[in-house]
C-alpha cells in the first residue's frame, strides 16, 4: 500500500516530469489516479468530498458543509450512470443541518444504492450525510461524531465561542431551577440570560428536533430498510448520536465498534484490502493537495471521471474532461468567504 511518504514520492515524481508545471497539477494527476482505480476495482461510481478541516490553517467557513455544495454535487454527479450506485468517500467536520438535508434529497434523487466510505472522519451534520447511505464502509481508523447542534454565540467585541445546543437548555434550566429556589439569585442570572437572545432556547430545540429527526427518517428509510423493527430502531440510534449528555464533548470521535453497537450497518474496510489500500491512497492525496498547496485549496468534490469542483481561499474552480482534454475556469468567491 502507498503510504502518506508513498504517496508524496508519487507526487514529487509527477512534478519532476516537467521542468515547470502548473501549480498544483501533479496533485490532481496522482489523487485522480487513485479515484479512477477505485472505480475500476468496485465498478461503481466514485464521488469524493474532501476538506482541508484536519490541515493546520484551515478556514472553517470554507470547510463546512453549506449549500453551495450541493452546486458542486450537482457537477460531478451530471454523467454518472445511477445504475452503478455510487461510492461518497466523506471527510468533513460537518456545518449545515439544511444543507445536509438538500445535499441527501438530491443524491438520493439521483441514486438509489449509496455507500458512504469514511476513510478517517465524518463529524456533525457529515455523520447525518454518512447516516443516509445504505451502508458505511469504515477502517479501524475512521470515525464518526455525534450530531447535536451547535450554535456561535458572540459576547460584542469581546468574544465568540461555539455552544452546544443542549449545554445552552440545560443552563436556561439550571437558572430557572436556582432563581425558583432563591428569587435573589436573579439579579445575577439576568445579564447571562439576557445576552443569549428570547429566541436561542426555541431554536436550540428546534435545530436539536430536526437533527434527529432528519437522522432517524434516513436511517429507516435507506440503512435498515427491511429490518422489521426500522423505525424504532433508527429513532433509537439518532437520539443516541443527539445525546449530548452521553458524549459529552461535539468533538468525540466514535469508532467503528460502537457505531455497530449501536445498530449502524457498517463494513470493514480491511476486508479488502486491495480497495483499503486505493481509498486510503484516495485520502492521502487529497491531504497533500490540501497542505502542498498552503492550505489554498479548502474542499474538493471530485469524481472519478475528473469532473471537479473546487473550493480555494480565493476562488471557486470547476474542472471536467473535454474531448480535447482537461479545461478548467475559475469565479471570484464572495468577499464574505475569501480568507
């Protein structure tokens, strides 16, 4: 198996080939190989979605699922023949619960047979995507999160933090708890409730509902369709990955025996290990597209035709295979995202 050194010798040797390629070429040459050989080993369509979200410097504005990626879904999905199904090979630290929800209802518009591979991590509202697959294929290495939501919270100038949704109903509770048991406590409570906004306690109920339920739906639907207790079993499964009380941090990892436990249908990738070796190799180039190029390049959704849409520090790029080769052109990124 190339390994991450492996891979980089593959890249160093493209980019010896010519005494002045362009910029970020042998990168897109060495990952696409591997994308192509994937297909050819399981016959099936090859969708990767990449992000730089474990690379030192990465913009977590330019990490996160939003809705423009369902823009470059619909690019690298045109031309795909649904029959063959199709391979999401997933690494996000997840963003949008809406923008999950569009990007599921269309790529299972466009295919009915999903496998969702993780070859290190799928987080937050990418576990929800990984969670509307027929099944996961996942290594010893891979991992997915818990899906409860989380909110950015600003204090003016003076801070922002990141809340998880069910930290912010317990101390609505806790406060309400400790200001019925002594009225006098009120006063200091009042400044703290009063900063977090009338509407936060609904929404961090609302945006906590429709995670699970959106999870729970999925699950029922497409990963333990025919079980014969489905939904009750999804519904268990989703209020489980949204118990914030049993991970206790956004940001745990869970393996791949635990996400079993809990009634996941997920595969092993190391039992096969010619398509373990071509996935991680898929992985490991993508993290040397992502740190060779000074963490410029921020998202890759890439098929295994070449069809590319990717997402950059400055720019928006499409890439696809013409008949007389490769073309690409480039659009300007909204101010409000350039780094």
């Amino acid at each position: 198996m190339p390994t991450w050194g492996g891979i980089l010798n593959e890249i160093k040797a493209e980019r010896a080939k010519k005494p002045a390629p362009t910029p970020g070429t042998e990168f897109d040459i060495v990952r696409r190989r591997y994308l192509k050989e994937v297909a050819k080993t399981t016959g099936r369509n090859v969708v990767l979605y990449a992000t730089a979200w474990t690379q030192p410097g990465s913009d977590p504005q330019l990490t996160s699922v939003t809705m423009e990626d369902l823009q470059g879904l619909m690019e690298v999905f045109h031309g795909l023949a649904a029959a063959k199904g199709v391979d999401l090979i997933l690494h996000s630290p997840g963003g949008s619960a809406e923008a999950a929800e569009a990007i599921v209802n269309y790529m299972r518009s466009k295919f009915s047979d999903v496998r969702v591979i993780v070859p290190h991590a799928a987080m937050s509202a990418a576990t929800m995507l990984a969670c509307s697959g027929d099944r996961l294929l996942m290594g010893k290495h891979s991992f997915l999160g818990p899906i409860d939501p989380q909110f950015i919270l600003s204090g003016g100038d003076v801070y922002t933090r990141v809340a998880p949704a069910h930290a912010i109903m317990e101390q609505f509770k806790f406060a309400q708890d400790e200001c019925a048991k002594n009225p006098a406590k009120i006063a200091t409570w009042l400044p703290i409730l009063r900063s977090l906004g009338p509407s936060l306690l609904m929404q961090c109920r609302y945006h906590t509902d429709l995670a699970e339920s959106l999870v729970g739906s999925w699950l029922a639907k497409y990963m333990l369709s025919g079980h014969p207790d489905a939904v009750a079993k999804a519904e268990a499964i989703a209020k489980t990955l949204n118990n914030h009380d049993h991970f206790k941090s956004h940001s745990r990892f869970i393996p791949r025996e635990e996400l079993k436990t809990l009634g996941l249908v997920v595969d092993d990738l190391e039992s096969d290990q010619q398509l373990q070796d071509l996935v991680l190799s898929v992985y490991h180039a993508a993290t040397h597209t992502f740190s060779g190029t000074g963490v410029a390049v921020q998202k890759i959704i890439e098929n295994n035709w070449g069809k590319a849409f990717i997402k950059s520090q400055q720019i928006v790029q499409f890439q696809a295979v013409k008949a007389g080769g490769a073309g690409s052109f480039a659009l300007p990124m909204p101010p409000m995202l350039a780094s």
